[in-house]
C-alpha cells in the first residue's frame, strides 16, 4: 500500500503494559518479509449442501446404538459438510501467514503515525477538538463482548477523522490557516487508519476480535492529562493497536506448516457428534493390532479406535469432492492448495483428534495428566 509514512515514532509507542514493552523490542528488530497484504479479502461463501445417503455411510456400523435417526444423523452431517466445505474455501483461497502479518505491520505503523499526529496537537488545538466530541460522563466506559469493544474501538477512529475534519473546516473559515492544516493532517491520518481496518481481511480481522486477550480501557487523569472526551477516544485506539499487536506477535512466533483449521473444526465436530449418539467417550490410537511393521512397530498413522474410524469415514464422505471443486462460486481467487485432499485425511485427522482427546480428558483415567 503505497503513500503510507513510515516516519512515524519508534514501533509500538502507543503501548504501556510489561507485556507490550517485550512486544515493542522484539518486533523493532524484526526482519520484514516480502509478502502483499490480502485487502479486502472476504471469507463469506455459499453453504452449498452436500448430499449424503445411508449407502455413503455405515452409521449402523460406526455409531452403533446410536440415540438419534439415521435421517436425522445424515442432516446433521450433511449440514457439517456445507460448513466445511466452505471453511475449506477460507483455508485455500484466504491470506496466507505471511500476507497476514504484512496488513498487520502496515497497520501498525498507521497507528503509530496517527500516535504521533495526536502527541504534536498544541493544548488549544485538543481542547478545540474536545468540544466537537460528544460528551461522556467521567465514568470509565465498559464494553459486554469483544466484538462490541473491536466496533466501539473502530468508531473512535471514525469519531476522531469527523471531528477533526469538522475542526479544521472551522479553522480554515476563520484564517487560521495553521491550525487548520495541523487538524487537517490529523483528521486525513485518522481516514487512512479506518481504510487499512476495513480493509483487513476476515480472518486477520476476526482474529483480532477473537483471539488474545481484551484489556480493560486505562483513561489517564489529572492535571495536564487530556480532557476525558480526547482521553477516552485515545485509549480506544490504544487498545485497538494493542490487539492488532498481539495477534502480530502470535502469527510471527509460528512456525511451519500452515493449520489445516477446516479439518480440525469438522473434526472436532464429529467428535461432538460420536460422544452424543453414542455416549462413550472420544479416544484416539493409532496402534493395529492386525499389522506389524519391519522394525516391529504397529502405527498405522491414522485413528483405529472406534471414534477414530467414524471421523475419519464421515471426513472422507464430506470432504473435497471434484463436482465442489469445480463450482464457480469456490473459483473466484487463486487456490493455495492448503487444505488437504480427500486422499490424505488419515494423518491430519489423527493429530487433530489427538488434540480433541487432549482438551477433553476422561476424569477417570489414570496416569500423568497432559500439561
């Protein structure tokens, strides 16, 4: 994205916290890659059903005494399907990791600009700006969800492009031709950052609303301190860079192969779904009895318990067919070739149930706990 100033103060000057000072050194020093951000990229697709018929399935076999109808099963996977498949367009035709943390890092040097625009505004030229913010009470305001603190967060930025171009208007009419750019400046700033928020693509920004933590709004007070409008507009944007900046530090601590995240969900899933119809308990092993290897080991590479072999014949059922590949619909950006193909699924499906039965752990087994 050219035209973007990267002449802005050190990286990360917004932020305060212990935490954010690691985050600050470790990404100052930070080697830049040479991937495009994605913009405007969206993962919005169609769910496209998926037909599936008790001769595609032996749910007899696989879920047996199973609580629920065999139609009404087949429904629930059928709907399972058109989400996957659709999750599936997300992991092959979305950003990959390194075009997401490109967008992160253009963002973030916005932001420190628009830090910067704010720190030069005389004591007068805030106190102009204050008058055109609506008023607030000197209650710290509070947010229910992370969504509503990302929107209420991305508003300030909006607030503060309006009000200082409104300002700057008035300025101008009045011949004070300085003044007036400086707010001008600050108000054209502020647009650039709401450009490149919605610009984001819908994984890097659903992550940000997602994932980490959501701290508390820290308003400073007192004398010398910003009056409570600016203040609470300010901390806004400060929490808001600190999320984009925390999901930056994640994605470059990663290493790797990128997740196959549609698998894993469907997975996940269908373990749900096993332990509800079934009533047992979800276990993974890789071990067949029926097989042994040259240096005497018995791992197939793929789940042989009897949850295993559910998910993984449910998985191949609902997977990639050549008729779905071939839609228009899935066509319209270049395919990454991420998500795995119905061939391969035994290996993919066996970690990610390995991980389900990790985060789901039977209160009566024995032995070391998994940390």
């Amino acid at each position: 994205m050219a035209g973007i100033d990267r002449d802005g103060p050190a990286r990360y000057r917004m932020l305060s916290t212990p935490g954010d000072q690691d985050t600050r050194r470790r990404f100052k020093g930070g080697r830049r890659g040479t991937a495009e951000p994605y913009w405007g990229w969206s993962g919005a697709a169609p769910l496209v059903a998926v037909p599936l018929s008790a001769a595609d399935i032996d749910l007899e076999t696989l879920l047996p005494g199973h609580r629920s109808p065999t139609e009404e099963i087949l429904q629930t996977l059928s709907d399972l399907g058109a989400r996957y498949r659709r999750y599936l367009h997300q992991d092959e035709s979305g950003p990959t990791r390194a075009q997401r943390m490109a967008a992160l890092r253009l963002l973030l040097d916005q932001f420190d600009l628009l830090a910067s625009r704010l720190n030069e505004l005389p004591q007068h030229l805030r106190l102009a700006l204050c008058e055109r913010l609506p008023t607030s009470t000197s209650a710290v305001p509070h947010d229910f969800d992370r969504l509503e603190a990302y929107r209420n967060d991305q508003a300030a930025v909006q607030q503060l492009d309006v009000n200082a171009s409104d300002a700057a208007r008035m300025l101008f009419l009045a011949s004070e031709t300085g003044d007036a750019e400086q707010m001008a400046d600050l108000s054209g700033t502020a647009q650039r950052t709401l450009e490149l928020l919605c610009a984001l693509d819908t994984t890097t920004a659903g992550a940000i609303v997602v994932d980490g933590e959501l701290p508390g709004l820290e308003i400073p007070q007192g004398p010398g301190i910003a009056p409570i409008d600016l203040a609470i507009v300010r901390a806004r944007i400060e929490r808001l860079q600190h999320r984009a900046a925390m999901l930056l530090a994640h994605l470059e601590e990663r290493r790797g192969a990128e997740r196959h995240e549609s698998l894993r969900w469907l997975v996940w899933q269908l373990c749900d779904l096993y332990h509800y119809e079934t009533g047992r308990r979800v276990t993974n092993s890789a071990v067949d009895v029926s097989i042994s290897f040259s240096n005497g080991s018995q791992h197939a590479g793929a789940p042989r318990s009897p949850a295993g072999q559910f998910v993984l014949a449910a998985a191949e059922c609902l997977g990639r067919s050549p008729a779905w590949a071939r839609e228009l619909d899935y066509c319209g950006a270049p395919r990454r070739n991420r998500a795995p193909s119905p061939g391969p699924l035994k290996g993919p499906t066996y970690f990610a149930m390995r991980d389900y039965v990790a985060h789901h752990p039977d209160p009566g087994r024995r032995g070391r706990k998994r940390g």
